[in-house]
C-alpha cells in the first residue's frame, strides 16, 4: 500500500522541522560553550599582566602567590576545554550515550575546579583589603591599588565563567537522561500478602 503524497510530504516536512531544530541546538550549544572560553581568556590576560610595584612591598606579581598561579592554570585549561567542546558539539554526527556522558561529567568538573580557584583567589583578595594587618598583608591594596582592581576584576570574570558552566552542566544533565526512560512504577496490586507473610 503505497502512501499518499501528502502524507510523505507531511513526513518530509516533519523530518525537516527536526533537522532544522536539531541544527539550531548544535549552534546554539557551541555559541553558549564559546562564551565561557572567551570569558577565561579575559580572566587569563588580565592576572598574566597583574603586576605591580610599591615602596612597602616591592614588586609583587600574580605569580608570588599560589591561589592566582591556580586561577591562571584552571583558567587556561577551562578556555581550552570550552573551545574543543564547542569544536566537538557542533559537528553534525549523531550524540551518543558515551559523548553525553562525556560532556556531562567534564561540565561538572570543570565547573567545580573554577569555582574552587574563585574561592580560594577571593579569599586572599579579601584578606589584601580587609585582613588583620598584625598576621596579613592587610595594606596591601592601599600600596597596590592596580594589582587589586585587576585580581577582582578577573575574580568576577571567573565567577562569571561558573555561572556559563552551571548553565552547561544543566543543558548536558538535560541530553543526558532525556536518553533514559522514566522509571515504571512499582504497584502490589494482584499480589495476596497474606499468602507472603504466612507461615
């Protein structure tokens, strides 16, 4: 029984929705995972050049203290990781289990390691403002304004990056168990208990 053309071009039409939708995900994900690399190169080039001398503390650069060292590095590995995972998103090949389950446990991962360099670099932020100056470098931001204003500017830049990551994690949690069906509920109905439970 041959089909009807209308009904093969409703089929056609119906099939060309879906591409066009499944096309205009795939953009929209590699624009949303290009966001967060360029957001962490800003953050990156801003704490490489954060440096800066004064007649209390000498000069001091970002590379003197551990918690910015990190923020440098995790910043640097996340703009390398959003742009392969932009690359990869919009190639038009089919999704499978395993790249969902990819993208879904690296989103998380790497939302986790900025969130923990943004911490720990806003913790000797504010220290350097309002730190107890007899045990920390206190007045630090009163000698050295410049590299202040820059750490809290890339600071806010990273946090930023968290909140695209948080996003992605939502968006990849989502591709993830879409895949899987809902769970069948569980009913006693047709089972006689008193026949379990005698003895």
């Amino acid at each position: 029984m041959e089909s009807s053309p209308s009904v093969v071009a409703a089929k056609g039409d119906k099939n060309g929705e879906e591409e066009n939708g499944s096309n205009s995900m795939r953009t929209a994900e590699s624009m949303l995972r290009l966001l967060p690399m360029s957001l962490c190169i800003v953050s990156l080039v801003l704490m490489l050049t954060n440096s800066q001398s004064s007649d209390d503390f000498g000069l001091l650069s970002y590379s003197d203290l551990g918690a910015f060292r990190y923020l440098v590095q995790a910043s640097g590995v996340c703009a390398g990781y959003s742009l392969l995972s932009a690359l990869v998103s919009a190639l038009p090949r089919p999704s499978t289990m395993s790249r969902a389950w990819t993208f879904f446990l690296l989103d998380q991962v790497f939302m986790y390691v900025l969130l923990v360099a943004g911490a720990v670099s806003t913790e000797v932020v504010y220290l350097a403002y309002k730190g107890d100056a007899a045990i920390t470098w206190s007045g630090a931001c009163g000698s050295l304004g410049k590299f202040c204003h820059k750490a809290t500017a890339s600071l806010a830049i990273t946090f930023a990056v968290v909140i695209c990551y948080a996003v992605l994690s939502l968006v990849s949690s989502y591709r993830l168990f879409s895949r899987y069906d809902a769970p069948i509920g569980y009913t006693n109905k047709g089972i006689d208990m008193s026949a379990v439970f005698r003895t």
